[in-house]
C-alpha cells in the first residue's frame, strides 16, 4: 500500500513505515459484508442488554420490597407490637 502523504511502499501494513500515516481507514468499504441473520444476531444482543438493564431495576426494586417487609415485621416482633398477616 502507498502512503497518500509521503508516497512511500508499505507492502500490506496499515501504518506508514516513513511518516506514521494511518493507511487504514474505517469506512462502509473497508467493512465485510454481513448476512441478514448476522445483523439480527447483532440486534438481538443489544436488545437483550437493554432488557437486562430493566430486569436488573425491576429485580432490586422487588428486593428492597420484600426486605423491608421483613425488617417492619422484625421490629414489629421485638418492640411487641402485633404482627397482621393477611
């Protein structure tokens, strides 16, 4: 590959041997092709992180419930106040 700054051979290297150009650049011709089923792939990944995300909330917020139940009820218990359930 040629240097487009300096003009110099650099055989298949992706940085200039002479002046440290960057030969390679990411572009939309540079990526390989991707399949339908690649991209859904791709897509459920991200979709099931976000979906993670929210799980994750909804997890510590049932938590924090359930064990603040259980510490209303213990001090309930030890200071000998009446415990209704149900």
């Amino acid at each position: 590959m040629i240097c487009p700054r300096c003009k110099t051979e650099n055989g298949s290297r992706t940085v200039c041997s002479n002046c440290g150009y960057f030969l390679y650049r990411a572009t939309s011709q540079n990526v390989a092709k991707r399949t339908g089923l690649e991209r859904a792939i791709d897509d459920t990944k991200i979709v099931g992180k976000g979906v993670w995300k929210i799980a994750r909330v909804i997890w510590i917020v049932i938590v924090m419930i359930v064990l603040s139940f259980w510490v209303i009820a213990a001090i309930m218990f030890l200071t000998g106040g009446k415990v209704i359930l149900g």
